[in-house]
C-alpha cells in the first residue's frame, strides 16, 4: 500500500493506535477527576449548609428567648391591623368626608399648536360618606404580615 512496507504500516497504524487510546485515557482521566471535584464541591456545599442551619438555629433560639422582641413584632402588627379596620370601617361608624385632588384643565391649543391657551390646576373635590381604602395601607399591611411570618417562620 503506497509503497510501503508492512513494518511501515503496522508502525504507523501502532502509532494512531496508541494516540487515539492515549486520548481517550487522557479524557477518561479527566472525567474522573471532574467527578472527584464534584463530589469535593459536594461534600463542601453540605459542610456550609451544615454551618448555616446551626447559625440559623443558634439565631431562632436567641429571638425565641427574647420576649421583647417577640411582643414587639406582636404589638406592630395588632396595631396596624386595627388601624386599618378602623379606617375600613369608619364610614358604617359615622359620617366621613374624603378630599380628593381633581386635575383640572381649561383652554387648547389652536392653529396647528402654535397658539396654546391650555392651563392646568389641581382642584379639591369632597366626596361625602365614602369608605376610604388607600393603596399606602395595604402596602403597610402586606410589608408588616410578610415581616412577620418570616421573622417567625425561621426556625432550621
């Protein structure tokens, strides 16, 4: 074949024998070393979760001791809860008159926007016997219930 010899061959097909087996020990070794820092990341990862929830626990069972903290997170809520029912039920209670700003706009403009007589102020209408629930108070209550339960619900 070509010209050549049959030791030739035989020495050229043992040399692409022999690097193709080199590079698949080479890859092989190579997984197996990937696996080994797997499992060494692995057994780092547990270690570290290990460290955590003894910190966390540490931590629950310092707030847990601590009443003043625990009431105080207690009082917060109880007041915000009453005063958002209080602002809730206010109109069934009595008379509520609620002031609310109106945008308001006079004029135009006028030959293709060269003329602008437009003006705009804000006026106060009072709307009467209205229940007034105010976005600001929800997001009062969702931000203290959500403090909450997280400060609370750590325990491991």
């Amino acid at each position: 074949m070509f010209g050549l010899g049959t030791e030739v061959i035989l020495a050229i097909g043992g040399n692409i024998v022999g690097v193709i087996s080199g590079l698949v020990a080479n890859s092989q070794k190579s997984k197996a070393d990937h696996q080994k820092m797997l499992m060494e990341r692995l057994t780092f990862d547990v270690e570290r979760m290990k460290a955590q929830s003894e910190m966390s626990n540490k931590e629950f069972e310092l707030r847990s001791k601590d009443r003043f903290s625990s009431m105080t997170r207690r009082v917060l809520v109880l007041f915000f809860m009453i005063m958002i029912a209080v602002i809730s039920l206010a109109p069934m209670l009595g008379t509520v008159d609620i002031a609310v700003p109106v945008e308001m706009k006079s004029g135009g403009k006028y030959l293709l926007g060269l003329i602008d007589t437009s003006k705009t102020w804000i006026e106060w209408h009072t709307i009467k016997n209205a229940v007034m629930f105010r976005e600001n108070f929800d997001t009062i209550l969702v931000m203290i219930f959500s403090f909450y339960v997280g400060s609370s619900a750590v325990k491991r």
